[in-house]
C-alpha cells in the first residue's frame, strides 16, 4: 500500500477534456478547428523537409549474439549519442502477440464512445485510464489525441478496472506484451551500461522491479493539420520508451539540431528512444531527444508508448562511475519529486529536466 500512494502523489492530477475522436468526425469543411485546439506554435516551428528521415537500425539478434555483438553496441552507442532514439529490429517479440495487440488497441478504439467511457480517468491520483494527462487549467491549449493509459508493472500495482475487457484478448496480450518489453529493456540496459562506463548491475539495481506504464495513443485525423498538434513537444520523463507503430500512420517528429523532422518507422520495428532520467544518470552523455507527433487530413494514427521507469525510491544524479574525474553536469534531485515537477505543468520541451542542468 505504501508504494501505491507513493506512486499516486508522484502523478498528480489532468483535468477531463472532450473526446477528440468524436469532435472530429463531428467537425466537417464548413466547421473549424475549436479555438483550444489551435496551435499558433506549429506554423512558427514548421517541419524542416517533409522528407521522412531513417533512424539509425539496432538489430537485437546481433546485439546479443557474440559475433556480432561488439560491433552492435558500437552501433548503439553511437544511435544514442547522435540521435537519441533508434529503431530496434529483429527483437524477438513474438509476431503473434504483436498482430494480435494491434488488432485489439484498434477495435477498442473503434468502440463506441460510451463503451470506451467505461475506463476513463478517475481523478484516483493516478492520472491512468482512458482521457488526456497533462491538463492543467481550462484556457490550457490541447492535444489532437485521445489515450489509455494504464500501470502494467509492477503486477501489484496494476488497476485492473483501466484495462478493458474487450476485446476479450486484450488484456492478456497487454500482460504478455508488458513481460516482452521488460526483458528487452533489460537486456538494452545491460549494453546501455557498459556503453557508458558502468556495471551492468547499477543499472540493474536502479531499474529493479521494472516500474513501467503503456498508452495507448489515438490521433484522429483533422481537415486543419496545421493548426493542430497531436501530441506536444516533450522528451520522456522515463529510463527508456518504446513506441509502437500500430497502423502505420506515420507523424512522430523529432528535435534534431534544432530542426523537426520527420520520422519513418520501419513496420513492427519499436522506435526506441532515451528518456530523461538516462541523461541524468549518464550525465549528459545521452540526451532525451524532444518529439512530437503531427497529424494528417487523412488517416488516424494510432500508437502504443511504454515507458519504462526506475525504482520509486532512487535519487537522480549522474553516476559517479560516469563522472570518474569530471564534473557532474545536473544537480540531484528525487525521482519522485522529479515526477510530480513533470506532470505538475504541461508539456514543454524538456523544461523538467533543463532545471537541473548545472
Ligand atoms: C509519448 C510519445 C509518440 C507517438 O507517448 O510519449 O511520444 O507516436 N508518443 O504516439
Ligand atoms: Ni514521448
């Protein structure tokens, strides 16, 4: 019990907001864009070339086969100091759970409205179920997207009453598919550790009992696509976030040298990328890499997120197997208060994080 309060005043509160899905099929060509969905911000920081661009390809057969290995976390190495984020191929998540999750996330999310109301969010402190987070004040501007958001990890701290019941597999390929990406992020961890100079088992310890959560993104598609934002510029408050393309909607942009740019993903490769607390631990080595998400006139996008988070109880600072001689680059600060200074406001960049830069 203690834990699940620690984890309840680490999240806070969004306020209820409409259903984005339902406003667009609502709105047509003689209709616009409601004011609170209008986004001056996206015609000032435009795409840089509507080019899609490759992230670098990590092939997880490699990574761990002693071959190819070495040669593999170089590559890795270098995808997370360069960019931030890469594309993790040949992962060995099973094909039949991966199709089968994709099936079920789009038929939840072409439920009737009331149906998909069952599991909205409950004001419990946990910000989990079906709605939008981040919503602090009414005059607040909002995200072209509506999402799921449930705790899958640990198992204790799961609340059953978010995580649908139809369609009647979705929950058990959601526990599967919870235990699949853990042990990836424990084994990307592994090579992540040794990349920046450190025991395996820090990491290790750090990342025990694999606190993680899944949303599961839905951005409807807008006559206005350039008035809208579906999701805001933010790098993730977490160790490591993996998201999934689940109709191969692209739309996800990332901050690179300043510019957005958009990029392609490869079909049922996860988009893997560094959140924040991996740019404190490795002082800066690594940096969580801003994104957002654009929206088309055409297709819905829909998208599955998991962040996967460090123990409840750790203090964030950089390692000092990092540092060795130097210095450190940002401050120390709780992971709990990190988390309540993130989801406290809304989504900006990477302001949470900047305050700690020394
Ligand atoms: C997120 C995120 C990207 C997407 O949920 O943090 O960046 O494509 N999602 O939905
Ligand atoms: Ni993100």
């Amino acid at each position: 019990m203690a834990t699940q309060e620690m984890h309840s005043q680490c999240v806070g509160y969004s306020l209820p907001v409409p259903n984005v899905q339902a406003l667009a099929t609502s709105i047509n060509k003689s209709s616009l864009v409601p004011e609170r969905y209008v986004r001056p911000e996206a015609k000032v920081e435009p795409v840089a070339s509507t080019d899609d661009i490759e992230l670098p390809i990590i092939d997880m057969a490699k990574l761990i086969d002693q071959e190819f290995s070495n040669e593999e976390a170089s590559k890795l190495h270098l995808a997370c100091q360069e960019w931030g984020f890469f594309q993790l191929v040949n992962h060995g998540v099973p094909e039949d759970l991966m199709e089968g999750l994709k099936v079920d996330i789009t038929e939840f999310f072409s439920k009737p409205l009331e149906e998909k109301m069952a599991y909205k969010q409950d004001n419990d402190g946990t910000i989990q179920g079906y709605g939008q987070v981040f919503v602090l004040s009414e005059e607040q501007k909002l995200d072209w997207c509506d999402m799921l958001y449930i705790m899958t990890r640990p198992v204790a701290l799961r609340n059953m009453k978010y995580w649908p019941t139809s369609p009647p597999t979705f929950r058990d390929n959601i526990d599967r598919f919870s235990l699949e990406l853990t042990k990836l992020a424990s084994c990307l961890w592994n090579y992540i550790a040794k990349n920046v100079g450190v025991a395996p088992e820090v990491f290790a310890q750090l990342f025990k009992d694999h606190p993680q959560v899944i949303r599961f993104n839905y951005y409807p598609p807008c006559l206005e696509p350039d008035k809208v934002v579906g999701h805001s510029p933010h790098s993730d408050a977490t160790g490591i976030s993996f998201v999934l393309h689940v109709n191969d909607v692209q739309g996800l942009q990332i901050r690179k040298d300043g510019e957005w740019i958009n990029i392609k993903a490869l079909p049922n490769a996860f988009v893997v990328n560094l959140g924040d607390i991996t740019e404190i631990l490795s002082n800066g080595i690594y940096k969580s890499v801003e994104h957002r998400v654009m929206t088309n006139t055409e297709n819905a996008r829909i998208s599955l997120a998991s962040f996967q988070s460090p123990d409840n109880s750790i203090m964030l600072r950089p390692l000092p197997e990092v540092i060795g001689d130097g210095k450190p680059n940002y401050g120390s600060i709780s992971y709990q208060e990190f988390m309540k200074a993130f989801f406290d406001k809304q989504l900006d960049g990477k302001s949470v994080v900047d305050t700690l830069k020394l």
